[in-house]
C-alpha cells in the first residue's frame, strides 16, 4: 500500500509507487469545490453554556460578533476545505502510514483523521519543534505587533490625506458614501483608460447633478494599509476622507470597558468544551481556531470597531446627516458605520457590491437587527439588489425582511 508523505512546496517530488509526496497546491486537485459552507451557521447559533457565540460576545444589546466573523469565518472554511481535501486523498490513494514532514499547522486535523480511518502518523518530530517554536514567539510578539503596524496604516493614511486637504465640516442635509477599491473603467475608442469607484461612481455622480452635499469615506480593509485608491480619490472634486481620520482618538475609559468586558466574556466561553463544539465531520477544529478567536482582540479588529463606534456617534451627535449609502455594507467598517446609524436614526442603504452566494456567510443569517431580535446582524434600512434573484436569496435564504430589499 501507498505511504503519503506532506512536505512543504518542493519542484520535484518522490512519486512511486510506494511513496506519493503531496505539498498544499498537490493538494488542492483533491477539492476544487470552493463554494462556501452553511455550516458555520449552525455552530454560532448552538448554545454553549446558556448563550450562542453571538451572544457571548454581545454587550449592552450590540453583538459585536458580527464585528469578527469576517475574521473567524474565513479560516473556518480553509480548514473545512483541507478536510474535503485530506478525505478525497484518502479515499483515492488508501495510505497505509501518513508522514508529515510539513503542513504542521494542520497537525490535529491530521492526526484526527489517521484515528479516524486506521492509519499510521510518522511525524518529522524535529521539524515540528522549530515550527512550534516559531509559532510561540509569533504569537508573543503579535500584540506588539499588529498595533505598529496599525499606527504606521494610520499615519501613512493620515499623512497622505493632510497632503491634499483637510477636513471641512459637513453642511446641513449632507449624505455619507463609503467606498472600497476602485476599477479599472472600459477603454474608450480612443483608447482613453480610466478608473472609477465601484459600483458607488453613479450615485455619487446622481448626487452630485442634484447639488446633494456629499462626505465620502475611503475604507481601507488592508492590514498594513494602502493610499493608491485613496490618492486617486481626493484628486476628484468629490469630498473624500479616511476613515482613520475617525479612528485617530485613543480609546475612551467607555470602550476599553466593552473590551474588557468581551474579554471576560470569552475567557468564560472557552471554560467548556469548545473542542465538542466547533466540530466538522466529528473532527474538532477548535485547537486552530482558537488562536483566530484570540487574534480579534487585538488592534485593528475589535478595539478599533469599538472605538469607532464610538467617534461616530459623537460625530453623528453634531453632525447627523441625511443618509448613509455603502457598497460591500457587510464589512466590519460598513457595519460599525451602520450602528452608529441606527441610534440616530439616520435612513441607510446597501448596494450589492458582487455575485451572491447560496449560501453566503456575509449574507444567510438566522436573525437579523430588529427590535425583536437586537442581537442579530445589522443591515441597512435598504439594500438594493440586481434583481428578484438576488432579492430571493436575501430574503429567503438570508432572512431579510422583503420590504428592506429593493
């Protein structure tokens, strides 16, 4: 019988008829199915103690949950996907002994999945150390870490925003676009290569042509931050601004308490046993999502969100305008915009950014805001689809109420 051997990436492999070497891209012709999985719909929803995941990380009736996800999701599905992968193999190559000489940092998806179908793990046991080692001091150094390099995006933002112009208050009546990349916009005949934001260039260009005042925000959802579409942006003659122009302030006595308070929260969630809770195929994927879980307490996810939170209800306290009308509004920024929103009451719209999937984490959830259900995401008062099929998938596979879909 065949022994398969994982290495890290390698031109040239051992494949014999005793001996089949497989590296990550090897990998991937064993599942090329990348359609996202409902199944970590159900998990966050199970109770764990007496609360579901949305609600232990809620607090003052806000689940910042909704906040994460982004951040959690995404690795969830990686490690659903290598499972397909690992079991595809298997099933085509019946190993009699697995050798792991890489893919360390799937070593207990592995080893469950040896267990579970009788095959024998040889571990390259010294590679193992270095790689665990290497692992320690990156997730000591991490804290110290993520927030230079989050003061480093803010002040190359920042700096390039103060370049250009400064901040001018909005007028009365004003509305707030938000906008993400921009593309590249079809040659004309003359061969003429523009780029314009997308999806949000005609409204902003409706907007305009009937005088409404705008303020633009530029996101930026880049670790380590990018002024390309930024620099582009405030070359218009439209009103653009960073976003780290809100998230400049240090945290307030009121957001370091939420943090806390999460933190508290989830120190109580982890005291069960979340390896019988973030399960797929009776595989427990809780020892690689945790370090994921602890990842989101640090700079730029949820002390950021927080205390964006916070700078936008001051500056909507003393400046609340019109509307709100984002592109990719299931963002973490998007969101935070759209709490901020809702204590004011301020008229928001979400504009479909792309192709909808069935189903689709940002998109198919079992409780959506609403004062029956505060706890559940936030999504706009509107959002604007490209037609019934679309608007199908939102409400019925996503729970949105039909009248918040146009």
């Amino acid at each position: 019988m065949v022994e398969i051997k994982f290495c890290e990436k390698k031109d040239i492999k051992n494949i014999s008829s005793n001996l089949l070497e497989i590296d990550f891209e090897d990998l991937e012709q064993y599942y090329n199915f990348l359609q996202e999985t409902n199944e970590f719909q159900k998990i966050i929803y199970k109770k764990i103690g007496n609360k579901s995941i949305v609600e232990w990380f809620s607090s003052d009736e806000i689940s910042y949950w909704w906040l994460i996800s982004a951040v959690i999701f995404p690795k969830f599905n990686e490690e659903i996907i290598f499972i397909e992968r690992i079991l595809n193999l298997i099933n085509e190559k019946k190993p009699s002994k697995i050798i792991l000489d890489g893919f360390f940092d799937k070593y207990f998806i592995i080893n469950a999945i040896c267990k579970q179908n009788n095959i024998k793990l040889k571990i390259n046991h010294k590679k193992k150390y270095f790689f665990d080692q290497k692992q320690k001091i990156s997730k000591s150094i991490k804290p110290i870490r993520y927030k230079k390099i989050l003061k480093q995006k803010q002040e190359k933002r920042l700096t390039s925003f103060s370049k250009k112009t400064s901040f001018s208050q909005p007028p009365n009546d004003y509305t707030i676009v938000t906008g993400i990349n921009r593309r590249i916009k079809q040659p004309t005949l003359t061969g003429k290569v523009t780029k314009q934001d997308f999806i949000i260039q005609p409204i902003i260009d409706l907007l305009k042509k009937n005088n409404y005042p705008l303020m633009c925000i530029d996101l930026d959802y880049t670790l380590k931050g990018t002024t390309e579409s930024l620099s582009e942006r405030l070359e218009t003659d439209v009103n653009w601004i960073p976003i780290e122009y809100f998230s400049k302030e240090l945290p307030s006595k009121k957001t370091l308490d939420i943090i806390n308070e999460l933190q508290n929260n989830f120190a109580s969630l982890k005291k069960y046993n979340l390896n019988d809770h973030f399960i797929y195929k009776n595989i427990s994927l809780w020892t690689i999502l945790e370090s994921t879980f602890n990842d989101v307490f640090l700079e730029p996810y949820l002390p950021t969100y927080i205390n964006l939170i916070e700078q936008f209800e001051i500056f909507f306290s003393n400046h609340k305008p019109k509307a709100i009308i984002q592109a990719y509004e299931v963002g973490p920024f998007a969101k935070v915009i759209e709490i901020a929103a809702k204590k004011f009451g301020i008229k928001t719209i979400g504009i479909q950014h792309g192709m909808l999937n069935e189903p689709g984490h940002d998109y198919t959830h079992k409780e959506i805001f609403s004062s029956k259900s505060p706890l559940g995401t936030p999504i706009p008062d509107s959002t604007f689809v490209f037609g019934e099929y679309y608007k199908k998938i939102l409400t019925k596979d996503g729970n949105f109420p039909s009248d918040k879909v146009t």
